[in-house]
C-alpha cells in the first residue's frame, strides 16, 4: 500500500523545518557511508547529531504523532527518528534499494524492523527537476513527487530509488515504523476498512451496521497486532 | 434520515482513536549509522563535477551538447565526453592534449593562415566547430583546460543544432560554473622542461543561493631545446545567482592570454619526415606566437511552473593573435633520408600573421515536454544570432631567416622591421531559427526530429581586389530512431546534415563568393549499454559521413587554393568504454577504424590523381586505453596509450598526400598518493618510451611530438 498524506506538516512547520536545515552544515552522504553504500549513494545528509536535526525531528515526531491519517495507516508501533536528507547538484540521486529489514538505534541499541518506509517532502515540487520517488510497488511501478509537507508510507519491502534531481533542490525527511501489523496486506485490509467505516458514520452516523463493522474492524486488529 | 451525520471534524478514524498519543519514537539523540546501508542492486547516473574527485569517474552520465541536459544514451549520435577527471589524471593542460582522448580526432598543424587548434574529426576540419558552452568559439587560438569541466565531442553532421559547420561533427568545451557551497583546490605542478603550472580553482558562497567561482592559471614551460616553450595565463570567474531556484542567473568572463615560441617542426624528406634530431629547435629567438581571449557571457534561465525551460545567453567575445614563427623550407635537391647529417643545411622560411576577431551571439533555448497527440514529447524552440567580425593583417618587409645547419641549430634571434599592413575585413551575420521533437512512441520507442533554418550573410573587403558579398539560406534536418527495451541498451540509427557556406571560417574570394554552400549527411547505426549497474558505459557505431558537392577551400591557406573539388566520405567503426570495471579499477578506451576516400575531384589530370586517395589526416586506425588502479586508500596507480596508424598530412596534390608519418605507439603513466584526504601528489609520466611521433601533420611538414615528460603534482582542496 503507498499512501499519500497531504499537509502532513502546516505551513508554518514546514518554515521552520526548512530553516533549521538549510541553516546547518550538510555533508556528502559518501563520507560516512560505507564502501559498498558509497557506489549506490549520491546524496546529502545531515549529521544526526547537530542540534538543527534534533530540533526538526521532534518537529516531524510531534506532527506525526497528531496526525489521523497517518497513525491509522502505519498503526505505529516504534517510529525510527526522522532523517534528513538533500538531493541537487552533484549529489542528486540513490539507485535502486532495498531499506534493511532492522535498523538499530545506536543510542538504545533498541532494534526496529523497517515494516513501512516514509518520505516527507520537504521541497516545493516546482523548485526542483526530477527526484521522483520511484516504488515497485505490488501493484506495479508508482512515482512520487508530492507537494512540500505530504507524506508517502509506503511497504520496506518495496524495491525504490530516487531519481537525479536535475535542476535545483529536493529536501526530504524520511524514516521507517515498526507496525503492530506486520503485514502490509492486513494494513491495507484495516485501512480500507477504516476508511469505509468513517465514511459511513460521515453519510449515515453510527447506525447499526456501522457498529458491527467496527467490531469486525477491532478484532481483526485483535487477531493480527502485536502490541 | 432518522438521526443526523456526526460532523466530519470530530470523526476520526478506529486506528487513530486507538492509539491517539501513543506514538513511539526512539530516543532523539541519535548516533545512528546514516542511511547508506541500504541492500544495493542498481546504482544511479553519477554527474562528475563535484569536488571530491575520488568520488568521480570518467564517466559523464548527463551531456549538454545537444542543447538540453540529456543522457548520454538518449543521444543517437556518436558521443565522447572528456571528463575533468580524467583531465586531471593524465595532466593535459591544453584542449588538444584532452582530445587525444578522442579516437577519430587527429590534429593539423597550423602554419600562418589558421593558426591555434586545428583539429580534423573522421578527417573533416572541426575549426569551425569549436564550442565553449553551446556558443561558437572559433577564434584562432590555442585553448587551455583550466576553466574546462568536461569537453563533449559529438560526431557527425549537425547543422540542426548548431548551423554551419559540423561535417565532422562539434567540440564543446563545458566550463566550470559557480555552484552552490563554498569548495576550492589549488594544483601546483611541477615538471621537466621548468614546466610550472598553478591553477586555483575556487567556489565561494555569496548567499544560500547565489555562489563566485574563479579560476586562476599560470603555466611556464621552456620547451623543446629548452627555447621553444609556453607562458599562458588565464583567469575566469562565473557568478551566479538564483542557483538552483525558477531564475537562474549567471555572468562569467574569461581571460587567455600567452606569449609561446612556436615550434612547427620538421619537414618532408622523400614522402617521410626527414630524420632531424628531437633535441634541436630550428626557430629563431624572435619568434613569438602571442593571442590573447577575452569572453563575457550573461546567461538567464527561468523554469516554468510547468516543467519548461527558457535558457536565453548572449556573449561578448574579443580575440587577438599576432605570430611570427620560423619554418623549415625544403632541403636541397641532394639531401635523401639517407645523408641527412649533422652538416645539412637546414633552409628556414617565415610565416607571420596577425588578426583580430569580435563575436557577438545570442541565443535563446525553450525547452518543455508535455503529452501532445497521445504521446510523450519534448520539444526544443530555438533562435540564434550572430555578428562575427574578423579583420586580418599581413606582415611586409620580413627579414628572412638565416640558413643553419642540422647539428649547429643557430637560434640567434633576428632584427624585426617587418611592417604590418591590413589585409581584410571580413562581417557576417547568422540568423538562425530550429525546432526539435523528442517522441516517445511507445515505452521502447523514441524518435528525433529536427529541422533548422539559417541564413548566413557575409561581406568581405580586402586591401587588394575590392569587397565580396554572399548571403546563404539553408536548411538542415536531424532524423534518429532510438529502441531501448530495457534501461540498459539503446539502439539507435540517425541521419544528420550539414552544410558550410563559402565565408565560413572568413575565406572568400572571386571564385568561393560566388559558390554555393556544400552539403554534408551522416548516416549512422549504433549501440550504447550501460553495464554493471550503470558505472560502465560501453558503445559502438557504423558511421558513413559523407560531403559532396564538396568546395573546401584549405583554411590554411590565405591564397585560396582548393583542397578538394567534388565529394569524399569517410566510413568509420567505433568502439568505446568508459567508467568502472570493478569499485577499484578504472577505464576510459576507444578504438575507431576509419577509411576515407576521395570520390571526386576536378578536373585536371593534377586533382584526378587524387581519386581513390585517403584525403589525409584519417587514420585507418586510432586508439587509445587510459586506465587506474586503486590499490589502497593512498595509492592509486594508472597509465595508458595512444596509437595511430599511418598517417598522411590533408592536401590537394597526390604528391602531398603520398607523405606519409608512421604510426606510432606512446605510452603514459601515473602514480598518485593521497597524503589525507585534502592533499594528494600525483606524478605523471608522459611518453613514458621517449618515443619519437608526429602528433600533428601539415602539407609543408609534420610537427614533433615532445618527448619523455615528468610532471609532479600536488593538489590542495582548501
């Protein structure tokens, strides 16, 4: 399932998203990569550890956090920090990939299995040439270029890349969760479902059908989660 | 309804309401390993020009060439690029040494008519086809690398992208141009021969998007015989503003200037070139050859909310060049290959020549791609136009130059009373218009078609003989098919023309005013594959170039004599290689197999004995390896060849053409140690063997290579 977000961040976060990064010291995604990494990579990125980056990934933690649509798509249960980074100039693309299958946190030598991978744009898509987001996704190849503040989610087990970004700048931030359901099949289910069901209490309001549904809903995710 | 819709605010979905403020993120401070460890299986296009040369290849994924930033397979043509990389490795300082890269490429030598580069491409002069960013740069003079980021080499007719010109097909030197960051390298060489070069190449960020970058060089060189040398100059700087947003801005100048003892060379013997000692210099003290460039270029481009482009440039370019070089005459009657000794006179003649050039251009690109008729295009809207004015002078009362021997090599310099007189004027005006369609007729499909209109007027005044005027309009077409199954492979098949009016390269006379354009096609097949997950580039073509109607007028020659009268082609098979074989080892090769063939020429019994002749300066067969090694983190070791096939100078006469310089086989190397990760040494080794090679050939003579060379660099990246 790849699934779009809009407005994942407001205006205003954005801004100050933007700023905070652009006002840091970027450095070539080869110098702390590996040899192998190296020969795949051509980006930027942000040193983890400056203040700028922590500032703005508690930016995107809290917007994610309040945010409907993408709780009830990932059904989150570990958020690996947001990362940073920057496409453009000479530094403008990263082949074909696949994201590891567990990312360990270094600091909580905590580990994360990369169910769902996440792009933020960060980056008004007019600024910029190329970068697209390309997923194999099971339903074929799907390209992503969204507006600055949107969000795709889409499965860690995709085959993706980034397009050179031929003319200025793309800014990203991008992730990975852990899900309570492991399956992207049974999130899809669950999130079809959830929307069927919101859409119904829009139309009708909580009818008795509804209420079913939503039982069905609760224990499908009973059946699958694991908390 | 019997109960009324909860408000769409308050609803919110079961997932959500779930786990409202339960999101776990991992702790914040973050001393994660970075998102480079991710499985690889493909890898992208790496654009060369960054600064940490380690990164980059010899390879050029993105070309500009034909007026849009494209990849180098979307291309149906053949294409070298020369990267700054390997420019840098090997130590080439100038234009011409860089294009010894190139297989198809061979080099006149210039006398007094046409001076600075002179290179020939499957045997077609390119003097006129010499780009610096997609603009004519066709002054006579001697280019230096210092200011060049990748030299593009485009083969095969294209008069629809470029107007005049391009028989053989174009050069374009990229400059390096101001780029966001602050970065800056400074390589300091040293070598034999008191050669000293620096060269300062620094970016400095004016704001988050706006960027200087200049270039400074300084070269010295005492030359063969330590008498015939180089001091060149130079300094360029680019501004730009806007870098990376919708209005992109850049203002650059350039400045070339150098004062260099010209060394022509040696001199036919008995159809080889007779076998002078390679330490002596023949020229006198005096001699000089001094030229100067000065360029400023503005450029704008605004991109469109829609994805188009407008790219509008205009330039400003002034030129000088003042020579006055020695050459060797014929020996006498009774010197043969064979008593040619240390006691025969070598006979010594003049070629001096002075002139100036002021070119204006503008020109304006609008690129935008959308979905027209169903189907996928991009469509190119071009205009162009150019004032270029030429005035040339003609030395009198030049001393002549004293008799000397083989052995004794006399370099007294002699008294200067020549007097300088104008000789002509030449003005012509270029208006050219061109469309271009990029369709993608199917997933695998592609098609390219182009036509452009030009019209070319010049007027020429002359000292003696009054003025001559013509004006020209022509059309040229571009037509190549592309299949491209998967991302790997393009096959493709092009048709390209050309043509070049008589006032070209500023040579009219009674007879060319009054001549017709020639016309030029090129037909070729090719394929391109980028192999091992794209960090090898791999191609090979068929190619038939083919003039007819052919004028030709030796552009070295102020009398107008003709080269040729009637039609020749040149038929060649190419094969090139280009990038990474493993993480480690490095390539960039070509091999070119050429034949040209005189098919039709005057008249006379004297133009008819050139039929069936190779025209000269096509090879049969040219190739080149340059290859590197990464043994470790410090040490990287690398070298390479050059070899040509026998090689004749161009000419008119069958007599000339029958002179003939061996082919030859030179060798390079290179050792470099990267002290830290700013500082690295670099040693080459040119002409590792000493061997003895004419590198470039003229009707009067061929021109010695230099010798063994042993160049020491250091380069510093602030």
């Amino acid at each position: 399932m790849l699934l779009r977000i809009h407005q994942a961040l407001t205006a205003d976060e954005l801004h100050q998203i933007r700023h905070l990064l652009l006002s840091a010291d970027w450095v070539d995604g080869r110098v702390t990569a590996g040899t192998q990494s190296a020969a795949v990579k051509n980006n930027r990125q942000l040193p983890e550890d400056c203040a700028n980056a922590q500032q703005a990934r508690h930016l995107v933690s809290v917007a994610l956090a309040r945010n409907p649509q993408f709780v009830t798509g990932a059904l989150p249960k570990t958020v690996y920090p947001p990362l940073f980074n920057r496409y453009g100039g000479e530094s403008n693309a990263f082949g074909d990939h696949i994201d590891n299958a567990v990312r360990t946190h270094a600091a909580t030598a905590k580990h994360v299995r990369t169910d769902i991978s996440c792009t933020l744009f960060l980056s008004d898509p007019d600024s910029y040439d190329g970068g697209e987001l390309v997923v194999q996704d099971t339903y074929g190849e799907q390209r992503v270029k969204f507006d600055a503040g949107d969000l795709v989610m889409y499965p860690g087990t995709s085959v993706h890349r980034v397009e050179p970004v031929t003319r200025g700048e793309r800014i990203a931030s991008f992730f990975w969760i852990e899900s309570m359901v492991r399956q992207d099949a049974q999130r899809r289910l669950l999130y079809d479902m959830d929307m069927a069901i919101l859409d119904l209490r829009r139309k009708g309001g909580d009818t008795a059908e509804v209420v079913k549904l939503t039982g069905c809903y609760h224990n499908l995710l009973r059946m699958w989660a694991d908390t | 309804m019997h109960c009324s819709p909860t408000s769409a605010a308050a609803l919110l979905p079961l997932g959500a309401l779930l786990l409202a403020g339960s999101l776990n993120v991992c702790a914040q401070t973050v001393q994660d390993t970075p998102a480079g460890e991710e499985t690889k299986t493909l890898k992208p296009v790496t654009i060369s020009g960054t600064r940490d040369r380690n990164s980059q290849t010899y390879q050029s994924g993105v070309v500009s060439v034909g007026k849009t930033q494209a990849a180098a397979k979307d291309i149906p043509q053949s294409l070298t690029v020369v990267t700054e990389k390997l420019i840098h490795d090997e130590g080439k300082d100038t234009l011409k040494g860089a294009l010894q890269n190139v297989p198809g490429i061979t080099f006149e030598a210039g006398e007094g008519g046409r001076i600075g580069d002179n290179i020939r491409l499957r045997g077609f002069t390119v003097a006129g086809d010499i780009y610096l960013d997609g603009m004519r740069d066709i002054a006579q003079y001697n280019r230096d690398t210092f200011n060049l980021q990748n030299i593009e080499v485009l083969r095969g007719s294209a008069s629809m992208l470029f107007g005049r010109g391009s028989t053989g097909g174009v050069v374009n030197q990229v400059s390096k141009q101001a780029h966001k960051g602050t970065a800056s390298e400074i390589n300091t060489t040293v070598g034999t021969g008191n050669y000293l070069r620096l060269d300062g190449d620094f970016n400095v960020a004016t704001s988050e998007d706006s960027a200087l970058r200049f270039d400074l060089m300084s070269t010295d060189w005492d030359g063969r015989a330590d008498k015939a040398g180089t001091h060149r100059r130079g300094l360029a700087a680019d501004y730009g503003i806007g870098l990376g947003t919708t209005d992109e801005w850049h203002f650059s100048v350039y400045h070339l200037d150098y004062n260099d003892k010209p060394d022509l060379g040696g001199r036919w013997l008995q159809g080889a070139p007779a076998p002078l000692p390679t330490d002596k210099w023949y020229g006198v003290d005096s001699d000089y050859q001094r030229d100067s460039a000065d360029i400023a270029t503005a450029s704008y481009t605004h991109y469109f909310d829609d994805g188009s482009s407008l790219k509008t440039k205009v330039r400003d370019g002034q030129y000088r060049r003042d020579l006055w070089a020695t050459q060797l005459n014929a020996f006498a009657n009774t010197v043969t290959q064979d008593n040619l000794n240390g006691n025969t006179t070598v006979n010594r003649g003049n070629q001096t020549r002075a002139g100036e050039e002021h070119h204006t251009f503008l020109q304006s690109d609008y690129l935008t791609r959308g979905e027209w008729f169903n189907l996928k295009q991009e469509l190119l809207l071009g205009a162009e136009y150019a004032l270029e004015r030429s005035t040339r002078y003609t030395y009198s009362n030049v001393p002549a130059k004293p008799a000397t021997t083989v052995a004794a090599a006399s370099n007294a310099a002699v008294a200067d009373t020549r007097i300088k007189n104008w000789a002509n004027t030449f003005k012509a005006t270029t208006l050219g218009l061109y469309v271009q369609d990029t369709v993608s007729l199917t997933d695998f499909w592609k098609v390219v078609a182009g036509l452009r209109w030009d019209q070319f007027g010049g007027d020429y005044d002359r000292l003696t003989g009054g003025t001559l005027s013509r004006t020209d309009s022509v059309w040229s077409k571009r037509l190549g098919l592309m299949y491209q199954p998967t991302e790997t492979v393009s096959y493709y098949a092009s048709y390209g023309t050309s043509f070049n009016t008589s006032g070209d390269l500023y040579q009219y006379d009674a007879n060319t005013a009054n001549t017709p354009p020639e016309s030029s096609r090129n037909i070729e097949v090719g394929i391109k594959w980028e192999l091992a997950d794209g960090d090898l580039s791999v191609r090979t073509a068929l190619a038939r170039t083919d003039k007819y109607n052919e004028r030709n007028t030796d552009i070295n020659q102020s009398t107008g004599e003709y080269l040729l009268s009637g039609q020749r082609h040149t038929d060649s098979l190419e094969f090139e290689v280009q990038g990474k074989l493993t993480e480690r080892w490095e390539i960039f090769a070509g091999l070119v197999f050429m034949n040209g063939v005189i098919d039709q020429a005057g008249s006379s019994a004297a133009s008819q004995a050139t039929v069936g002749l190779n025209p000269g300066l096509t090879p049969a067969k040219q190739a080149n390896l340059w290859t590197t090694y990464r043994l470790d983190d410090k040490w990287r070791v690398g070298g390479g060849i050059t070899a040509v096939s026998e090689n004749h100078p161009a000419s008119s006469s069958a007599a000339s053409l029958a002179n003939t310089a061996p082919g030859y086989v030179k060798a390079d190397a290179l050792v470099e140690y990267q002290i830290n990760p700013r500082n690295a040494l670099k040693l080459n080794i040119d002409n590792v063997g000493d061997t003895v090679y004419y590198s470039s050939l003229y009707q009067g003579w061929p021109s010695l290579a230099p010798g063994r060379s042993v160049r020491l660099t250091w380069t510093a990246n602030l």
